[in-house]
C-alpha cells in the first residue's frame, strides 16, 4: 500500500427535508423556528404528516389541540398522522 | 413691690413704669442688673400688662417705644457720631472709627434688646402674639388693623434700623468697602480686628431685620446659621443698601484687575492667576460677607475673569490641546468648569479635532499584511492616551468623554473616500481572529486584548458587516479546529452579546453549539460502530452543521465521485444519521473536508494533512505511477476550477511531479517518489484557507442584501403597528430599529419603501404624498 486514510474530518450541513420554505402555520422559514421558539434545530423540529405535508411541530400539535373532533391536515383536510419512518 | 401677686390689680403707671424704666435703660446699656431687681420687674411688666380696670399694656408698649427711641437717638448722636463733624469728616485720622463706633454701639445694643426682649416676654407672648392673631382675623375682615405692634426685640431692631442704619447706611458702606479694598491691596492681611468689625457690620444690616434670628441666637445658645434657610431670612436691606453697591464695586475692580493682568501675562499665567484671584475672593467672601452673597460675587468674579475674557483665554488654546501642556489644559479645565458649557465648547472642539487627527495619522498610514493589528492596536493607544488625559485633566468630564467618543467613532468609521468602504469592521474582526487563533500568547493576555478589542468595536457603525466577518472567521476557526480555547471564544461571543444583544450573537452561539453537538454525535457514532464490530479503518470525525446558522457561502454542490476508500464511511455515517433524525438532507461541504494520509511509498513514511479533493487525487495513483490530469479528472469529476486549485499545492510540495505549468489535459501528473522532508509530519497547505479578495468582496455584498431584507423587514414591522405613518416619521422609526447593527443611508431605505409598495404591503395613502398607510 502506497497510500493509507489515517484519519477524516468531514463537514456537513443538514437542513429539513420540506415541501416548502416556510411552515404552512405561522409562515415562518423552516429554517428557523416557531414564533414560540428561540433557537432552530433540534429544539424545534419539523414533523411530517401522512399526507406528505409538514410543520413544525410546535405548530402542529397546538393546531390539533384546537380540533375538538376531526383531527386534520391544515393544508389538505385530509385526516391527520404522523409520517413515522 | 413687697408681695408678689398674680392677682390683677388697680396701679398708677407712673408709680410703676417710672423704676421700671430705669432697670430698661441698665440693660439696654448693659449695665449690672441686680437679680432681686430684675424678678421684680419681670412681675412688673406682668403687672402693667393685667391692670385693672383697664390693662396697660399699650402703654407701656408706648413708652418703651419713645424711650428706645430716644436711647438710639441719643446713641447717634453721642457715640456714633461724636466727633464725626463736617470739619473732620476727611481727616482720616478719625477715619476708621465711623465702623468701630458703629459696631461698639451696635454690639452693646443689640446684646441688650435681647435681655429686653426676655425681661418684656409677657407683654411679647400675651398682648403682642394674641393681638397678631387677632390682625389676621381682622384683615379677613377688611377692619384696619389697630396698633401694628411687634414684640419688644423686632421692635427694638426697626428702631434701630430706622434711627441708625437708614442714616449711616452710605457712610457705613463707604467705609466698609475701603476696608475690603484695604484687604484686597494688603493680599487678605487687614489685621483680624478691623476684619470682625467689618464683618459685624455687614451682618447687622441683615440682623436688624432678623430680629427672631438674633433673639433665638441667645435664647438656645446655638449657632442657628446652619439650620437656616437663607430664603426664610428677610435680607432686603442687606441687599439694597450693601449688597448692592458691594458687588458693583467688587465688579470694577475685577475688571481692572483683569486688564492689568492681561497686561502682564502670558495666557498660561493668566489663567493661573485667575485661579489664584477665583480661591482668594471665595475666602474673602467668607471673612466678610453674609453667606448669600457667595455665589453672587463668586459669579462677578467669573464673568469679569473669564466670560469677558474669553477670546483672550482662547486664544491660545489651539496649542495648548495639541502640544498636550497637561498644566495649561488643567488650569483652563478649572477656569472654564463653572461656565456655561456652550462656552466651553471651543475647547472641547478643539480637544476633539486634536484627537481625530492624531487618530487619523496612527491609523490612515497603515499598510500591509497586519494592518488589522496595527489598526486595532493603534485606536486603542489613542483612545487609552486620551481617556487618561482627561481622567487627569478634565475630571473624567462627560463634555470631554463624549468628544473622545465622537472623535474615535469619526475615526473608525472613516470612509477611505466615497467609493470605497470602510474596512474597520473587517480590521476589528479579524484582529479577534488572531487572537483567538492557536498562538503563544498566555490566556490572561489574551483575555485582556479580547475586552481592549470591545471598546473599539464599540465604536463600530457597521456592526453588521463585523458580525459578518466575525461569524466567518469563526466558522473557519471551528471548523478547522484553530481555536486557541473554547473558553475564550464564548468569552468573547458573551462581550459582543453584552455589547449587542442576543440576536446579534443568536447565530454565532448556534455554531458555537453545533460544534459540541458534533462532537457527542461522533462519540455516539464510534460506540455505535463498536456494538456492531464494525472497522471502518480510518478515524472518522465528523461535524454536521445547521445549514442556516454557517456563512457557508454558496450552497451550490461542486460535484465530486468520492473515492471507494471513503464511500463505506461515509455512507455507514449517514444511514446512522438518518435513522437518528428523520426529515433531514445532508449535504457535504468537500471542500472543508480534510484528513490525513500515510505515506509509504518513500524511504520514510510521512504522515500528511491535506483536503479531500487532494486526498483523492492521491489516492488514485495506488495503483499506478503516473497519471493525465484530464484521466484525474474525469474520474474525480472534478471541474477545472477546483482541480487546479487543490492540484497547484501539491505540485508546490514536490510529493507529485508534473512534467507542464499548465495543469489540464495531458499534462502528465507522475508521484515523486524521491520526496524527503525533514519532519515526518506535515500539511499540504491549501489556497482555501487564506482569504482571497473575492471573499472580502462577496461578504461586503451579503451585507448589502441582508441590510435591504432588515429594513423591509423593520418597515413592515412598523407599518403593521402604526398601520399610517407620515415618510418622516417611518425614516425615524426605521433608523432607530436598526441603529443596533448599522447605519442605513436613506436612499436605501427609500428604494425599500419603494419595493413594499410594488410588492402591495404599504401604498402611498390617496390624499397626501409623503405618507404611507399599511394594507393588510
């Protein structure tokens, strides 16, 4: 061998994988956070529903709070679960 | 007199009054007064006082009256003014015993009223004060007052005020003066007889008309001065009869003083005997005159040495300020401290053109590569010079502080001229770099530049664009693990936090985050890969970044076939990564990559450092000797940019070889296989890491459209909650919200306004032209 890897140091960057830019419930960029929210990532992650649409989950979940009966998708009307892969 | 009674009876004045007046005339002269004699006319006045049928009171009040009267008249005429006849009045032999005569007869009397006014207290407490009550009762009543009486000391008092004091008053104050103007000619030496006397005499004229100050003096033994208010005191004739004339005179000798010395001296000395003359009249002030005339005179003092002088004390102020002369400066610090600041503001100006030239001078000469220390630490020489010399000079004086402020501030945010941009921002960012860089300097000192750096940021207008470089510099610092400590890095996040608030530091801390959160994530990843017996081989270490957070520039992905060598790893850590957080893309930034590389195909082994690009170059010829750059290429798929840059330093090092200049094409790339170098251990260096100008310039570029996307954004924000607002007003309103990070100039913020109303957030309202209204 010529030639050997001793070591890499690797940089990356994530962002969400979303539909959209902006959160279809406050509006605001996925890249940031929920007007409740003070910093991005992890404490403020995004969520998918079935339906393919996403929100932050902040957003989502006090959406489906104000739902007394159909829980649905604020975007689409179709009924409302979480995308678990 | 036999029995004492309290009982009211029937009694001839005369018989009574008669012995009375005679114990009078003793005290007010001060003469011996047995005690027996006394008690008994103590009960004598009671008795006057009750008399039946009719009280006497009035009567006695009457008498008393014309005998004091008579008792000063009389006192004018013998002891006062005895001797003091036209013939002599300008022999001055006699001259200086008008005053002494004066204050004799005056001390000796007004020691007496106050026995008077004890021996009286019954005809003061019962007739008098009840027959007060009853006047103001009567006024209401719109019924003359009957007789106006006041108690026997106040009484007293006018008496003399209207008998000795309005007839002398100009003789007095005549000679009261000479006598000030003695003790000024002689340097305050008048010999302390003369100085009481004078000084008695001045307070008698405002004792005369505080009789309850001079009586209470006695009754309580107390010094009342203090607890006084000097606006309760009744000080009319003070003022209109020597107060008056005292400060116009005192006034006309200040200014001839003042020519005289203008005459003599050189402004340095003038404003030394100026301070000299300013602390002499305050003690004379205080030797001679009532204590409400201090300011006043200090006043006279000021405005004929120093407001009427003032172009002449200006006049060389010019070199004063900018040869330092720390004395002169001090003294015309003190001279022009109690005047109005607007007049002080020809030495503040020239304070402040001083310090901006010599700012100027230190900074605008700068060239090189260390500018950005020369910068830093040549501001913070001149502003630590300065803020020295006024702690010295100017009493740390918040006039001075703020022309030291606006003179740094006018410095540092100097625009070279009106194309080019000011580069302090950048200057001041990167001399934090080097200082948190990995170096030899010890922490402490580090620590100490790092706070010495925030005063200068401080000054800083386009804060914005030092948040940029800062961010980037850090960005590189955390990335390629140069930091000197992590320590003082948040330190330094926290001083610029503090300076700026939170959203100022809000993305700095969430790289600073990113990069713990990264080193948990390999840990959990190297034991996840131990559960599973896995060997990758190579000792990863990665760091995944939150892509809003880095100034990671474009995000524009270079492409690039990553060699099979690292491809298992790399794919071993995403698919741990994925399955760790759902809903995220990860994207990998090569060209910060860097690993290290053992070579063994030389005599010795080294052990390299170099980026991902030019590890997998090197990689490639594992299996040959020698190989094109276009075969390098094709099968890196790297493009010609990115090739060249990552090729040109490995040919610079000598580990590859190629046989032409221009590194494309055929240009065969063969490995040197007679590479030495002394150390075993070693770095490619990489054209990446050194900054290039297109950086700078792109940086300066974002912070253009990150300006624009605030303003817009504060616009919106202000016309939301004012929904109409006139042009001038949101221009305020919008400058004071970005006031934090910059400056903007107005042509921008108007090309904003213009963009909000193409976009329909604002429109122009219908019936005026300068005013915007929200639309919802």
């Amino acid at each position: 061998m010529k030639v050997t890897i001793k070591s890499w140091t690797g940089v990356a960057s994530w962002r969400w994988i979303a539909n959209d830019e902006n959160c279809g419930i406050c509006r605001m960029s996925f890249e940031s956070t929920c007007p409740e929210c003070a910093l991005p990532g992890d404490d403020c992650p995004l969520v998918w529903g079935v339906c393919s649409h996403c929100f932050h989950m902040h957003c989502i979940v006090k959406w489906l709070n104000l739902q007394p009966l159909n829980k649905q998708c604020p975007m689409c009307r179709q009924s409302w679960k979480f995308n678990i892969h | 007199m036999a029995e004492m009674s309290l009982k009211p009876k029937r009694v001839e004045f005369g018989e009574i009054w008669n012995p009375l007046s005679r114990t009078v005339e003793s005290l007010i002269t001060l003469r011996a007064v047995d005690r027996k004699v006394w008690n008994a006319c103590f009960s004598d006045v009671y008795t006057l006082c009750v008399a039946q049928p009719e009280p006497m009171a009035d009567r006695l009040y009457t008498e008393t009256k014309n005998f004091l009267e008579s008792h000063v008249r009389d006192m004018l005429a013998n002891k006062v003014m005895a001797k003091h006849d036209a013939a002599n009045a300008n022999n001055t032999n006699s001259r200086p015993d008008l005053l002494q005569r004066y204050y004799t007869t005056w001390t000796e009397y007004s020691q007496g009223i106050q026995y008077l006014h004890k021996l009286y207290n019954y005809l003061n407490q019962q007739h008098i004060k009840k027959q007060k009550i009853t006047d103001t009762d009567t006024m209401y009543s719109n019924q003359t007052s009957a007789a106006g009486q006041m108690e026997i000391g106040e009484l007293g008092l006018n008496i003399w005020r209207v008998i000795m004091v309005e007839y002398l008053a100009e003789d007095l104050v005549r000679h009261i003066l000479e006598g000030i103007a003695a003790d000024r000619a002689s340097n305050g030496t008048l010999d302390s007889h003369r100085v009481q006397v004078i000084n008695g005499v001045i307070h008698s004229f405002v004792e005369v008309e505080n009789y309850e100050k001079v009586i209470n003096d006695v009754v309580n033994n107390v010094d009342n001065e203090k607890t006084q208010k000097p606006d309760s005191l009744n000080l009319k004739l003070y003022q209109e009869h020597f107060e008056g004339p005292m400060l116009e005179a005192s006034g006309a000798y200040y200014m001839i003083e003042a020519n005289k010395l203008l005459q003599r001296c050189t402004v340095s000395q003038y404003l030394q005997e100026v301070i000299k003359i300013l602390e002499c009249e305050t003690k004379r002030a205080e030797k001679f005159l009532h204590k409400t005339s201090l300011p006043k005179l200090r006043k006279q003092c000021e405005e004929k040495f120093i407001n009427d002088r003032l172009g002449y004390i200006y006049s060389e102020c010019r070199d004063m300020v900018s040869e330092e002369r720390r004395q002169d400066l001090r003294n015309m610090y003190i001279v022009l401290k109690p005047i109005q600041d607007n007049l002080k503001a020809e030495l503040i100006q020239t304070f402040l053109e001083h310090i901006k030239n010599e700012g100027l001078e230190t900074v605008y000469a700068l060239k090189g590569e260390n500018i950005h220390i020369a910068f830093v630490e040549n501001m913070l020489k001149v502003h630590h010079k300065y803020q020295e010399l006024i702690a010295d000079v100017f009493e740390n004086d918040s006039l001075f502080l703020s022309a030291l402020d606006k003179a740094c501030a006018s410095v540092i945010n100097r625009r070279p001229s009106e194309r080019q941009p000011c580069r302090s921002a950048e200057y001041v960012a990167k001399y934090c770099d080097t200082l948190l860089k990995k170096s030899k300097t010890c922490e402490a000192e580090i620590d100490q530049k790092l706070t010495n750096n925030i005063t200068i940021f401080k000054y800083i207008e386009d804060k914005d664009v030092y948040q940029k470089f800062y961010s980037r510099l850090l960005a590189k610092r955390l990335i390629h693990e140069q930091s000197q400590s992590m320590d003082a890095e948040e330190g330094m996040i926290n001083r610029l936090k503090q300076a700026c608030g939170y959203e100022f530091t809000n993305k700095l801390h969430r790289m600073f985050t990113d990069i713990s959160v990264s080193t948990d994530l390999n840990n959990k990843f190297n034991n996840h890969l131990k559960d599973n017996d896995i060997d990758l081989g190579i000792n990863l270490s990665i760091k995944v970044l939150q892509a809003g957070a880095w100034p990671l520039g474009s995000t524009q992905v270079i492409p690039f076939a990553v060699p099979q060598e690292f491809e298992k790893s790399i794919k071993m850590f995403e698919d741990y990564y994925h399955n760790l957080f759902s809903g995220r893309k990860l994207t990998w930034l090569h060209h910060m990559c860097h690993g290290e590389l053992k070579l063994s195909h030389l005599k010795k082994s080294y052990i390299v450092t170099m980026q991902t690009y030019q590890m997998a170059i090197i990689l490639l010829f594992e299996t040959c000797d020698t190989l094109s750059c276009r075969e390098i290429q094709n099968t890196l798929q790297l493009n010609d940019e990115t090739f060249q840059k990552h090729m040109q330093p490995m040919i610079e090092s000598k580990l590859l070889i190629a046989n032409s200049e221009n590194l494309s094409g055929d240009t065969r790339i063969e490995l040197n296989f007679d590479y030495t170098n002394k150390r075993t251990k070693f770095k490619i260096s990489s054209a990446l890491q050194k900054e290039t100008p297109q950086e700078v310039e792109h940086t300066i570029n974002s912070v253009d459209e990150d300006r624009k996307l605030f303003l817009q954004a504060a616009i919106v924000r202000i016309m939301k909650a004012r929904k109409v607002l006139k042009h001038n007003a949101l221009i305020q309103e919008v400058l004071s919200l970005s006031k934090v990070s910059f400056t903007p100039n107005i042509a921008m913020i108007k090309k904003c306004v213009e963009s909000l109303i193409d976009k329909q957030y604002i429109e122009r309202t219908a019936n005026s032209g300068d005013e915007y209204s929200y639309m919802a």
